[in-house]
C-alpha cells in the first residue's frame, strides 16, 4: 500500500492503531486549532513503550498517515503551521529516567520527562544540564531538543546540541536508530546525533537522548551593570577581550516590570559568575572599576537572589505574544536590540529585548498589536539582522502571523542538503511535513 491509496476515517485508523500497536488510540474532534492549518478530528497517540511506539510509526508510514510528535505541546507554536495531521504522537507517556551516572557526568532521560523535572532530579546530586532557555515549565526534553532551545548559559556551556551525546530514535517504518554514545568521549565520524537536534519533529522521534552534565556551582554571582547603550557596548566589549569567565553575558532591555534587580534601568549588562566565591568576587570588582570609568551604576546579587532574577527573567520573555530570535555578529547586537526597543516603543508595544553578548544570538519578545503588525515587525527584525550578516526566526507566535511571515526567513545554502537527508530517513514524507525550514 502506498501513501496515494491511503485516505481513511479516523475511526479507522484508531482502530488499526489500537489493534496492531496495543498503544492507547482516541480520536479527537477538534485537534490542531491554533497550530495546524486547519482543525479537525484526529487521532491522539499514547504509546507505553518504545515498541509500541515503533509499531505506530510503521503502520504510519505503510498507509502514508501524516504524524506530529508532542511532548507537552509548549513548542507547537514555531515553526511552519502543517497540513492537519492524521496522528497526533504524545510522547508523555515516555517519561523515565533511563539511567544516570553521576560520576560520570551523563543521564539518559525519555522525551516526556519534563525538562524541569530532570533539572530538579540532577540537583539532588550537584548537577545540571546547564541550559536554561525560556520555555514554558511543562516544556519536556523531548520539546527543547526538538528546538534546539538555549539560553543565556550558551555563552559558557554551549548549546543544547554541544550537550546532547546520544539518541535513539524510530525513524518513519518503525526501525529503531542508535545515534553517538552514552560516554562523552566517542569515535571519530559524522555525527548523527546532531542531525537531529533542532530538526522540528521532521525526520524521526526521539525514544531516548542523553546528555553531558556539568557540576551546580557551589556559587552564584550577578553584576547588573546599568547605562544608555554605548556604555553597554564599551562594557561587552572590555568583558570579551578580557580574562573574565562570564557563565551568561546578556544585553538586556525593555519592559521587564517587575525589574529583574531594584537598580534596572533601560538597559543593563548582566555579567553571570558560576566560578567559585574569590574567582567571583575577583571579577566583580573588575567590573565594578570598568563601571565606574565609563560612568555606569551597578547591582551585585549573589546566590538565590540570583537564580530568583534569572528566573524572572526568563519567565518574563515568555509574556509576548510573539517571540524572535535574531542573530548577528556579537559586537553589533546591542544596536539592533535599541532599534528593535523604539520600533516597539513608537507603537505603544510592550517589548523585552535581549542579546546575548558573547554568542551573537538574541530574543525579542512583544505585545500589544495585531497581526499584520506582528508580521511587519518580524520584518523589520530580519532586515536589522541582515544589514549586520545574520537572520530571524519566529521562536514563538500565533498560527495566523506565521501564516504571513516564513517563521525562518532565508532560505540558507543548506537547503538541498536538508531536502536530501529529509528524503533518505523519512521518504513518504509522513514526519511533520511541511514544518521546517523552506518547507520540509
């Protein structure tokens, strides 16, 4: 039977599922309001295991039904909206801690566990997967890895993809695919593992990913450094070409209310520490004397207060309807972050703006227009990144603006490539089609 032959009811595909798999099959009536292109019944897939899971995937590639692979749904709104799929794939049932090995710096985890849970499971042991992206609590490890997720922390530890080390994944026909090893230390070779993280759900799903783990740091240390945004940029630029070991460096402005420290201002630098108390306290001070030459007021906050304010700020660039991620060369990100606050400013926008200043990757996340305005904007965003050599995507926003504006912009050099291996590993095109970059 090929993918051509293969229109059936839901009903019937349910049933097929339940009888072949053993996964648990409902249809819904209305799924994908908001993130496919058109709502409508569907059927909602929970299996239990990897098995069953594998099962669903061959059944789905024989009749050609088109599959979406969820986690906790908080990443669904990214990306290209999808033809409505026949399958909805959750993926929550598949929520354990595989095996970790403390001394080892590594865990093996399921996609459904939720990202917050792991962190709090490591922290019982002093550790942590060290990224810290602004996702919604729920967002599961299967859902960032997906995305490919990052945060401030990038500036120290790297991304998600430096850290994942491993996967298993079913490809579309139900064969199950072991990707890198469960050591951090691996052979030499292509490295299939990153082909998959930030593929969007588009060419396999992921049963299992492990990850390279880092200590908690026995001490935690802020300086928020606050001024207009020259004086920013002179800070980035002495901080970069230093000795100093910032664990985040970001260029931040806006309306974050409440404020992240009592000090903030329009802008601030946020300089992170996670070295020890008098490697800390050494490169306070040295920002603290540059502060003073360049005319700049200061905050330090140490420990909880810290996490508390890195958490607010996370949480606060959740609030915006709709969310970019732009990128540039480092030295030119504070400019486009100003810009981007007074295009926000003249329309009346709530805006948060942040740039991280050591890895040329920024967010912009607003409200408070509609959206043919919400598409101008990310315009005017991707013109900004372009002028500097860099591009936008459209981390976060709703259905009908995604609709109007490519989520990803240009398409890149790599196109051809993609398509290739998008054809090799999922030929009948049943993996999220259409989500990805150019449309895959």
């Amino acid at each position: 039977m090929t993918a051509l032959q293969t229109r059936m009811a839901p009903e019937d595909i349910s049933e097929i599922i339940t009888r072949s798999a053993g996964a648990i099959a409902q249809v819904q009536p209305d799924l994908g309001r908001g993130v496919t292109e058109a709502a409508g019944p569907a059927v909602w897939v929970e299996p239990q295991d990897e098995a069953q899971l594998a099962e669903v995937m061959r059944l789905c590639d024989e009749h050609g039904w088109r599959v979406l692979p969820v986690g906790a749904g908080t990443q669904l709104d990214a990306g290209y909206p999808v033809p409505r799929p026949e399958v909805w794939l959750s993926l929550a049932r598949l929520n354990r801690i595989v095996d970790y090995a403390p001394g080892d710096l590594v865990v093996t985890v399921q996609p459904g566990l939720p990202l917050a849970a792991l962190q709090a499971h490591l922290a019982e042991q002093r550790q942590m997967l060290p990224i810290d992206p602004p996702v919604a609590d729920e967002a599961t490890v299967g859902g960032v890895t997906a995305t490919a997720a990052s945060g401030p922390r990038r500036a120290l530890y790297g991304t998600l993809r430096d850290m994942t080390i491993a996967l298993r994944t079913v490809y579309p026909g139900g064969r199950v695919v072991r990707t890198g090893a469960k050591v951090v230390k691996n052979v030499a070779g292509y490295d299939m593992t990153k082909l998959f993280v930030g593929s969007f759900g588009t060419l396999a799903v992921l049963t299992e990913v492990t990850f390279k783990l880092r200590p908690v740091p026995l001490h935690r240390e802020t300086v928020f450094l606050f001024g207009d945004v020259a004086q920013v940029q002179e800070l980035r630029r002495r901080v970069v070409g230093s000795h100093l070991i910032p664990s985040r460096l970001e260029v931040i402005g806006g309306a974050f209310d409440p404020p992240l420290v009592s000090g903030s201002r329009t802008w601030t630098l946020a300089v992170d520490c996670d070295e020890n108390p008098s490697a800390s306290a050494a490169q306070t001070r040295q920002l603290l004397a540059w502060a003073n030459e360049i005319g700049m007021e200061a905050e330090v906050v140490q420990g909880d207060a810290a996490d508390q304010a890195w958490e607010a700020y996370r949480r606060q660039l959740l609030a915006g309807e709709v969310c970019v991620r732009f990128q540039a060369k480092p030295s030119a990100l504070a400019g486009i972050a100003e810009r981007l606050q007074q295009y926000a400013e003249a329309r009346g926008w709530t805006s948060r703006v942040t740039a991280g200043a050591v890895g040329g990757a920024g967010r912009w996340s607003f409200a408070g227009g509609d959206v043919s305005a919400y598409a101008e904007a990310v315009r005017f965003c991707r013109g900004q990144a372009a002028e500097e050599g860099g591009g936008c995507v459209i981390e976060r926003a709703p259905l009908a603006v995604r609709s109007m504006v490519d989520p990803f912009g240009t398409v890149p050099a790599t196109q051809t490539l993609m398509e290739q291996v998008k054809r090799t590993i999922d030929p009948n095109r049943v993996m999220s089609p259409g989500r990805f970059v150019g449309g895959i």
